[in-house]
C-alpha cells in the first residue's frame, strides 16, 4: 500500500477525485451541509493541479511565488447527498485568460450529478495583486482546458 494519498485520476479531459462523506461533512439531518460542498470542490481543483505537478506550496516557494483566489464561485444544488455516500469531484480547466483559470465542476453520485460548480480563480501575487500564471503552471494545464 502507497504511503501517498490518491490525487484522483483522470478520463478524458476530466479530473476525478473520489471523496467519502463522514459525519463531520453532514448537518443534523445526515445530509451532507452546504459549506462542505465548497470545501470538496477546493479538493477536486488542488488535486487536479497536483496531478499534472503544480503544487501550491511548490507555488508559494518558487522564484515568481504566487498563489490563488476565488472571484466568482457559483453552486448549483441539484440533490443532496448523504453521510457515507461514496461521491466523484469531477473538475474541468476550460481555459486559462490572463490571471483568471475558467473551472467547471461536478460532484456525483453513481453518474448522477449532485452539485454543480463554475469557478473562476484568480492569479495573485503574494502581496495580492493579480498577475499572470507562471510559464510551468500554464504549460502543465494547458493539455487539460477544454477551451483553447
């Protein structure tokens, strides 16, 4: 067994993350509460990027040291899911213009989808500014966008 935990796979242009639902996902009812729903997107969308070698600490450490925001993030509730449930994050890079990276994303259950997501990040210097991808991070995407 691998000292590592899995990044997810991919199919297609399509980054999957299996993710568990555990008790501390869930509001009282064992339904699974709208914050994690966000924080399994933030999953998907880190582990897509480490997947294809872009680390954000590698981000952080680098000689041109940037690292992400979120402008916009739009969810869609479609059903709910439920503790123990054995869900996918599936994550899309579409296109990458100027600092901003396009996102789609889909959590699912058994193929059907659960929630949806469109998400733009932003590029940022450490001082908060936006600036542009670094050449390693968009030349690791790149064959992943869905739009070019």
């Amino acid at each position: 067994m691998s000292d590592q935990p899995t990044a997810g796979g991919f199919d297609g242009q399509d980054h999957l993350l299996p993710v568990r639902v555990y008790y501390e996902d869930t509001d009282f009812t064992g339904l699974v509460y709208h914050g994690s729903y966000v924080r399994f997107f933030e999953r998907g969308r880190s582990d897509f990027l480490r997947a294809v070698g872009i680390g954000h600490a590698e981000l952080l450490a680098g000689d041109q040291p940037m690292a992400f925001v979120l402008a916009t993030l739009n969810l869609t509730y479609l059903k709910p899911a439920r503790i123990d449930d054995a869900l996918i994050v599936r994550t899309q890079y579409r296109a990458i213009k100027g600092p901003r990276l396009l996102i789609d994303q889909v959590i699912e259950r058994g193929g059907e989808a659960l929630c949806r997501a469109e998400v733009t990040a932003v590029c940022i210097h450490l001082d908060g500014r936006p600036r542009r991808p670094t050449r390693a991070l968009v030349a690791a995407v790149k064959p992943w966008l869905t739009e070019t």
